[in-house]
C-alpha cells in the first residue's frame, strides 16, 4: 500500500475508532450548513436565555455555544456534542432541523472550534464540569437531552449517570466504546505492522490525551442513568472493514461496544443506520432527527 494511503486509513479509523480527530478528522460534512446559527447575534428570548452564538465563561474559560428554537413549556432543551476533531458547525444541520420543535444548544469544548484550549490534560470529570456549565446557562432549572456523536457520545454517556437531576434523555450515535483502549489492543497486537500498526500507535497516542481536547480515555463499566430513553444508532457502512487483516474484527469491536451502552438504562435500544457511515447525522439526518425527537418527546411525557 502507498504511504498515503496508509496515512488516509489512519486518519479515518483514528476519527472513527478513537472517536478523537487528529489530522485529516476536520473539515466540511457534506449536507451540513457550516453556520449554526441564523443570527451570529444573541438575542435574549426572556430570563437567562438567549438564542444564535454566544461565549460564556466556564471556570476562566471561554466556551462557544450556539442556540436556536423557542424553549416549549414541558419540553427538555436538547444539547448536542460534536464528535472529536469536529466543532458546532458540524452539529449545524441537525441544530437547525429539530429547532423546528424546540429548544436546541449545541458548544464547542475546550480545544475545540472557537472555545478557548484546555488548560492541561481533562479526564471525563473535567470535561463534565464543562457540560455543567453549558446546561446551567442554556437549559437554566430545566431538563436536558444529551444527543452525542462519537466522542461526544462517549462523553454523554459518561456524563448521564452523575446527573440524573438534569438529564433525561439520552442519543448515541455511532458513539465511541465504553472500551475502546482495550478493545483496541486486544485487536491489534503491538507487533502489528504497516497500516494496522500505524492505527494501533496513532490510536493509543490519542487515548492517552494527544488530541485537541487532551482528553485522556479512561475505560469503564457502564454506569446506569436510571430508566430515561437512550437511543443507541450504530453505523450500518462497515468502513472499519478497510483496515487490513484487523476490519472485520474492528466491526465486531464497535459492535459490542454499542451493545455495552444498553447498560445505561433499563428503557434503552439499539438500531443501526443502514446506509450510514461515522456521521449519521449528516448521511441519514432523518434516522438522528426521528431518534431524538422521540427520546425528547419521551422525557417530556
């Protein structure tokens, strides 16, 4: 295989597996408008919040947070985590779709798109702290919707169980493992070569806080959220197939790692997006769009 290829498939199984971006994990998702927000203006909508992009400090940081839709007497606010090496804008389509109906926040975190970089290494507390001070300025006393892509999934799900008084609801798509770091080297031994051994280093690096966030993954059980809806969607595109010799085991992998979010609550499901790849959100926005809308109708009733 050429050397640029091999660089290619790291990027992509480094944006997929680790569910954390380095080089080549940004840029554009096609269907997505790269502006969130109608108004790059805040406009204040009664009490403390506001609608179109704002930066909030959190802990002497500067977080970018984006809101659009009315808030609906009854209805949670749902906030939407970008995936690693992604920001906001990637959450963009999806932000303005479920607006329609509601109230709906997207940020970017420490490291990420315009919010100010992370002062050192974050573990799942850190980045939680973060989350906290998102919801408290967008959702005010009200409940929230966690829907999370890859590492932003990962972290909802990591984040759902301490908060039980504020989050009702709960979206994975194509969410990173509960134990990814060990599936990984279970997978591909550390005398593994060429691309799969370049995966397996440039992986292990970026689970040990070498990605923009410096968010060092910790391996797990899962934790239960009590009984609210979680939606589990898992890519049905199987991309991971593509690295030599390890892809389908890679599959099996993730696939066992969606099965693990079941855990989180006894009103849990787990469906796969057909003809999606990584990104539902933007290759079936109708299969993220339909699942949050029910978890968010589900938590409201």
């Amino acid at each position: 295989m050429a050397r640029n290829n091999t660089r290619t498939l790291a990027a992509l199984a480094l944006c997929t597996v680790a569910g954390a971006g380095l080089v080549g994990c940004e840029g554009e998702v096609p269907g997505l408008d790269p502006s969130p927000a109608a108004d790059a203006s805040a406009r204040e909508t009664g009490e403390d919040l506001f609608t179109g992009t704002r930066k909030i400090t959190v802990k002497d940081r500067s977080v970018n947070v984006s809101c659009s839709g009315k808030p609906a007497e009854g209805r949670p606010t749902v906030v939407l985590l970008h995936g690693g090496g992604d920001d906001l804008t990637k959450m963009a389509g999806l932000q303005k779709t479920l607006s329609a109906d509601g109230r709906v926040c997207s940020y970017d975190r420490l490291g990420a798109g315009a919010s100010d970089r992370p002062a050192g290494p974050q573990d799942y507390d850190a980045v939680g702290k973060t989350l906290t001070g998102v919801i408290e300025k967008v959702a005010g006393d009200g409940p929230v919707v966690l829907a999370g892509h890859s590492m932003g999934g990962l972290i909802a799900a990591r984040y759902a169980p301490d908060h039980q008084d504020k989050v009702k609801g709960l979206v994975l798509l194509d969410a990173t493992s509960p134990t990814a770091g060990a599936d990984l080297k279970n997978r591909i031994p550390e005398s593994a070569t060429g691309p799969a051994g370049e995966l397996r280093a440039q992986s292990l690096a970026v689970f040990e806080g070498q990605n923009p966030e410096q968010l060092v993954f910790a391996d797990g059980e899962v934790r239960s959220a009590g009984d609210i809806p979680v939606r589990v969607i898992q890519h049905g595109q199987q991309y991971l197939g593509a690295v030599p010799e390890y892809g389908p085991g890679l599959e099996e992998d993730w696939t066992k790692g969606q099965k693990a979010w079941l855990a989180l609550s006894g009103n849990s499901e787990l469906s796969t997006a057909k003809n999606s790849g990584h990104y539902i959100h933007a290759d079936e926005p109708k299969v993220a769009v339909e699942a949050i809308e029910g978890v968010t109708e589900q938590a409201a009733g």
